[in-house]
C-alpha cells in the first residue's frame, strides 16, 4: 500500500555529499539526492542491502541513525529511526 503524496512528509531536493557508516563501520561515500523529515533518498556506487541499519553523517554535526527500505541500482532510500 503506498502512502498519498499529500500525506508525506515535504521532501527537498538535494546533492548533498554524506558518509553511510554501516553495522561493520565501514565508511561509504555517498550523496543524499532528497531529504525529508522522516527519510532519505541517496546515490551510492557500493552494494546495499533493504534492511541495513546504517548511520548517515552529513556536514549538519551528528549521525542519524536509519533504516534503508528499498535500493534500486546505485540509489537506496530510508527513514530515519530514534536512536
């Protein structure tokens, strides 16, 4: 079931380079092509799993912690979780 585009969360366009850190540490290279309140939308050239825990680090300061729910070719998205 698919949420109604008037019920998400307002999504801004972006290109802003990020690092995803996943469960082992490893620190990946990537670029963040839409944000929201709740989630993510990003480019990546390494493999990614739905399901991963990872964290997010941007310019902004502190990691965010996410969930990534889907990945198709070299973009993943996600939600952001309480950490």
């Amino acid at each position: 079931m698919s949420v109604p585009p008037e019920s998400r969360a307002r999504r801004i366009e972006t290109e802003l380079p990020a690092v995803l850190i996943d469960i082992g540490g490893t620190e990946i290279a990537v670029v963040i092509l839409d944000l929201s309140a709740d989630g993510f939308r990003l480019r990546c050239s390494e493999r990614l799993e739905p399901g991963e825990r990872v964290r997010i680090r941007s310019g902004r300061g502190e990691d965010q912690l996410a969930d990534l729910r889907w990945v198709v070719g070299d973009e993943a998205g996600g939600v952001f979780v309480a950490s």
